[in-house]
C-alpha cells in the first residue's frame, strides 16, 4: 500500500458529461501529480500541485482541471468528456521539496466513457 | 525536450533465466533514473532509483540497474526471474533542474512474461 488513496476506483460516464476524480497523498506529502494512463498515449503527466498551487503543467487539455485543497487532496475535474478520454488516471504524491523524492502512485481511477 | 525509450514492448523469458529489459534516455545531462513495475490493475511500484552515486543500484524483488552515461542507459536486469515478476515495467526520468522535480517522464513500457 502506497498510501495514496483514490477514488472511486471504476467511472463509467456518457460523451459530454463532467466528473471528478478525488486523490488523498500519503500524510505528510505536499506535492500531488496527477497522470493519465492510456493504451496510444501511454503514460504522460497531466498536472502538479505542491501545498496547494499549481506547480508544472504537462499534456492536459483545456476541459481538464485540477485543484489542491487546504487538506492537501486533490480533485481532478474532467469536462465534456469524448470516448478518447477513456483511461486509467493515476494520482501520485511527493514529500516535501528538500531535494530530489520520489512519487509514490494511487492504485487509479479506470475512466470508461461511452 | 526528455524522452525515454524502452527496447521491446514485449519480453518473454523462462522462469529461472535472465531477465533484461532495456532503457535509454535522450538528456545531455544525466536526470534522475527510476524504474516502476505495475501489476494487472495495480498501481505503479517504485522498483528502483538512481539520482546519485554509484552507479549500480540494487532494488526490491532481486531487480537492480545499472546507469551508463555514456551510453544513456539504464537497463534492468534480474538474475533468475519468477513467475510473480510478470508484470509491466516502465522507466521513467526527471529532470535534475528542480523545475520539473517529480514530473516523471515515462517509457512506453515493456511487458514481461514468464513461461515456466
């Protein structure tokens, strides 16, 4: 167990529609990433926050957005949702920034949308 | 901008062989180098990691890596694999800058079999 908690683990949801993927980091851990894992695309970095901003901004698309809240979780929001959405998102989470650590992966949010 | 290219999306060995699976990054200066394992709907396990030092690194499972600079490798070996290592095994890389610390960028992957 990585410690990262996500949630819910299976979405299933219709073109068009919008939905939010929660993560809960490991205690103690300020930096959230959040990734998409996909069978054409692979695996590639959507979005980070540390300690509530928005710290590196990779391959997310314009109806995606993320936050991190006061607690330290994040919700990934997902809009206007299209069939090539269909994934598994991956949150990860990191200690505090004293130096190189490494990210420890949620278990995933499998998307399926049809 | 990084890349990471992982030799062979499908590797198949016998239980007991060497396992090797092949990684190569494109940065001038050498990033930060991990390997992450990820069984069937399972999240990503941090297998190993190189950042500094010497050079061979020794991870969990009996895995270990070694980081060639003047190759730009990073390939991982396991001396006699087992049927519990069949899984997908991604390498990934970060930039050293403190930038992007974190953001991991990812190979393709490479699945893993093995036949007993």
């Amino acid at each position: 167990d990585s410690g990262v908690t996500q949630t819910p683990k299976h979405l299933i949801t219709a073109t068009g529609q919008r939905v939010t993927l929660r993560c809960s980091p490991r205690s103690g851990d300020l930096s959230v990433y959040w990734y998409q894992q996909s069978l054409d695309q692979g695996l590639q970095f959507l979005i980070q926050y540390y300690n509530g901003e928005e710290r590196a901004k990779g391959n997310i698309l314009e109806r995606f957005s993320a936050q991190q809240f006061p607690d330290l979780h994040s919700e990934l929001n997902l809009s206007s949702l299209e069939l090539g959405d269909s994934a598994l998102y991956f949150c990860a989470s990191s200690a505090r920034d004293r130096g190189f650590t490494e990210a420890f992966f949620g278990q995933g949010t499998r998307l399926t949308v049809v | 901008a990084q890349s990471v290219t992982q030799l062979g999306s499908h590797v198949s060995v016998s239980e007991g062989a060497l396992v090797l699976l092949r990684c190569n990054y494109s940065s001038s200066v050498p990033p930060y180098l991990f390997w992450y394992v990820q069984y069937p709907n399972q999240g990503l396990q941090l297998l190993l990691k190189y950042t500094t030092g010497a050079t061979l690194v020794k991870g969990i499972n009996g895995f270990e890596a070694e980081f060639k600079k003047s190759e730009t490798s990073f390939h991982l070996t396991k001396p006699s694999a087992h049927m519990s290592d069949a899984a997908e095994y991604f390498c990934a890389v970060s930039d050293r800058d403190g930038g992007s610390q974190g953001n991991l960028i990812f190979g393709k992957g490479t699945k893993l079999s093995v036949k007993p």
